[in-house]
C-alpha cells in the first residue's frame, strides 16, 4: 500500500504555468517539443510531475535528466 509520502505531486497545465509566469498554452508547447515530460491521462490531460518543473527551472532537459 503506498503512503502519501510516497505519492508525487502532479501538476496541471496551469499549476505550472503560474509557477513559470507564462501561459498554459506555452507548457503544452514546451511538452511537444520535448522540452518538459509530461504524463497524459486517459482523457488527454497532462500533468506534470514537480521534479521535471524544477529541472526545467534549473535548465536540464527531459535527455538530461534520462542520462
């Protein structure tokens, strides 16, 4: 059984948008050219996991962070 501790905090679109003072429309962009990873739920929502924002922050890319 997983404990909360355990389980990431997921971000939506906009969560990272306001964190990144840009639009949503920038993040989903940002996900199609490979630049930030992104889980897509069965519905075709996105949402972001807190360390890849961060990572984005700190200027590494999905490549980096998979090496």
């Amino acid at each position: 059984m997983l404990r909360m501790a355990q389980v990431p905090t997921l971000l939506k679109a906009q969560d990272v948008a306001e964190r990144l003072n840009t639009s949503a429309e920038t993040v989903r962009r940002w996900v199609r050219e490979k630049r930030l990873t992104a889980i897509t739920l069965p519905g075709g929502g996105l949402r972001f996991r807190t360390e890849d924002v961060e990572a984005l922050l700190a200027g590494s890319t999905p490549a980096e962070r998979a090496s």
